[in-house]
C-alpha cells in the first residue's frame, strides 16, 4: 500500500542512549521531513530532505542527525538521548512532478527518554 | 507575523452545527491541504487544494488564490468531527523545507 511507513511506534530510552527512527515511503517522493509534536504543540521541523543524498536542518536540528541515500529511506537518528526529546515524531513526505503536492504521513512514532 | 495564519484557534460547536475554519497565508503557493489529527493519533490530508472548490461527504474545502485564502466548512457535524484542523501550504523552493503548517484549530463537537 502506497504511504509512509514509520518504526518503530513506541520507544523508551535510557538517557544517554541512541536509537534510529525509521522512515520509509514507496510513492518516489522527492521531499521528505521529520517532526517532533510535543503535547498539546503544533509540528517543529527536525530535518528535511529534497532528495536523495542532500539533507537540511530545520527549526530544531540538535541531537538529531540524518540521512538520504535513497529515495524510500529517511532515518532520523537520536544520540545521546535526553529526556528533552520526548516526544511523538512524524515523518512526511511530499511529491513532485507527476504526484505534485502529495503529502502523506507516517502515523508517529512516540518516543520516551527517562 | 505567521506566513500561515488560522482561526479560530479553538471552537466548540453542538451537534448539527456548521463549521467553519478558516487559513489565511501570505505566500506564493503550489499546493494547500487540510490535514485532521485526532487526539493522539497520526495526521491525514483531507483535502490538496490550488484552485476552486473539493468535498468529501459533510467536508468542503474551498480556496481563493487572489486573496490567499482558504475555508474548511463542515456540514452537519458530530461529536467523532472533533480534532485538530491544520492548514499546511506547500511552497516550492521556500523556507521550511517548502511546507509551512499553520497552528491548527481545536474543534470539540459536543452532543
């Protein structure tokens, strides 16, 4: 099924800790984001990507690090976790070209760091 | 001052009622949706708008691209209607990685 596929959907962590958040879509999309939400917030951008083997940071990139070497996959990855980046993380992704403005997201991810 | 402005912010409505949620932005834009999250659930899109007029059952969504505006109507609501509505507009070559969300508007339908 076409969509956005994110794993895993609940994680806790140990401070200190590192894990990856797995982003994965199957529409040849070109933009892809990831997203922290934290309670009761609007969507923070982390990072974003505008294809394959090029990555931006967003509003709040630190702690976080990515990476796009294919066009599916978009991982996020935590190190040194802090219980600072509790939260529930979304990725998205965007087309172009002949699926122009699509967007889809990824059903979240919610992550705990105690 | 926010390139994706919403309002209300908050609405409280009884079942029945009509709806509406309105987004203003002040950029050029390729594409608007209308996304829906439930209360700690995932985001859908309802509607991708650049131009005219979409409906989906009791959901209209219009957009005027001369006055950089768009409305979420929702006819008929019920208490499973309440959410938080989201205007996102997708800019091409912008900031933000080209998508910008507006600050959503609570929606809570009571019986």
């Amino acid at each position: 099924n076409a969509g956005v596929t994110q794993t895993p959907k609940f994680r806790i962590l140990k401070i200190g800790q590192s894990m990856t958040l797995q982003c994965t879509q199957d529409m040849n999309h070109n933009y892809m984001y990831w997203y922290r939400q934290d309670p009761g917030m609007g969507l923070k951008l982390i990072y974003y990507s505008v294809g394959a083997g090029i990555t931006d940071k967003g509003e709040v990139p630190n702690g976080y690090n990515v990476s796009r070497s294919t066009t599916e996959d978009f991982p996020l990855r935590l190190e040194l976790a802090a219980p600072s980046q509790t939260s529930v993380y979304f990725c998205a992704s965007v087309g172009k070209s002949l699926n122009t403005g699509e967007l889809f997201f990824g059903e979240g991810s919610r992550l705990t760091v105690l | 001052k926010n390139e994706v402005e919403q309002s209300p912010q908050n609405l409280t409505a009884q079942e029945g009622e009509f709806i509406t949620i309105n987004c203003s932005y002040s950029v050029g834009i390729s594409a608007l949706h209308w996304l829906q999250q439930h209360p700690g659930g995932g985001i859908v899109s309802l509607f991708m708008l650049s131009s005219g007029k979409k409906k989906h059952g009791r959901l209209i969504a219009t957009i005027n691209i001369q006055e950089k505006h768009s409305s979420l109507h929702i006819t008929a609501s019920h208490p499973r209607d309440s959410a938080v509505y989201i205007c996102a507009v997708l800019n091409y070559g912008g900031s933000q990685g080209n998508l910008i969300f507006g600050k959503g508007t609570k929606l809570s339908v009571k019986p």
